[in-house]
C-alpha cells in the first residue's frame, strides 16, 4: 500500500508540475484559474500539517502568484513524499484525528485522507484544465496513465 501511495503522490507531483509550468510559460493571469491552483497549493498544505501533527490551517481561497504556487505545490510534493517514505504500511491503517475548517472534529484513517489527497488534486486539475480550454488555449496533458507512461515501476 505505501508503494502505491508514493507512486500516487509521484503523480500527483508530476501533474502539478506540468500543470504550473504550463501556467508560467503561458503566462496566464486568469483570476479563477489561480485562485483554484492556489486553493491547491494551501490543501495539500495544510493537509500535511494535519498529518504530522502541526495543524495550523491557511484559509484555502487565499490567493497566491503564480510563482509562489509552483514553489509550493513543489515543497509540498517533496514533503509529501519524504513523509510517506518514513512510513510503514501499518501506519497507513491509523486514524488521524484533525478539525476541518470550520472547527468540526474528525477521525479518518491516513490512508483515506492521502487517496483524497490526490484525488482532490486531480478533480481541481481539471477545473483548471477546462479554463484554460476556455481561453483559447490547448492544455497540458495531466491524466495519470500519462505519467504511468513514462514513469514505469
């Protein structure tokens, strides 16, 4: 199971990188597409404090530069990764307990709070996909299988 996580935590780094280089190459301004990379950026975040211990939510709408998102969706896939590589499968069973953003108390399983990690990512991904499709413009491919094509095991 760690050795899929980490695989899908490679994934998710890849496409986010794929994703923000496109953005400064292309140099694109568009308000709603930053705004939903940086809600991405302030997840992962603050998820990963959640999951060591170090709680200490950002407000997730808060805006960020482009640069400033790359930066930190590439700390937060080192991060992530150095994470799950101190990790034992057995710890991916544990119940992590935490508070969402309004206050409310919860007790989900670490594994479930990493596979929404990536999927959460992913949904957004395709938010700003179709934004960009809207501005004209052709987006980069961020699908899974390919970066499974490059990236065999």
């Amino acid at each position: 199971m760690k050795e899929y996580l980490a695989r899908f935590f490679a994934f998710n780094n890849w496409a986010n990188k794929t994703l923000t280089d496109y953005i400064l190459a292309n140099e694109i301004t568009n308000e709603q597409i930053l705004a939903i990379a940086s809600h991405l950026a302030h997840a992962q975040r603050n998820w990963y404090f959640r999951v060591i211990g170090q709680q200490n939510d950002v407000p997730l709408w808060t805006p960020l530069p482009p640069a400033s998102i790359a930066l930190q969706l590439s700390e937060n896939g080192n991060l992530w990764l150095s994470h799950l590589n101190d990790l034992q499968d057995a710890d991916l069973h544990t119940k992590l307990a935490y508070k969402n953003m309004a206050g409310d108390p919860y007790l989900d399983n670490l594994a479930d709070i990493l596979t929404h990690l990536v999927n959460h990512s992913t949904y957004h991904r395709g938010q700003i996909v179709h934004l960009i499709r809207a501005l004209g413009m052709t987006p980069p491919g961020t699908d899974f299988i390919l970066f499974a094509r490059q990236y065999t095991p």
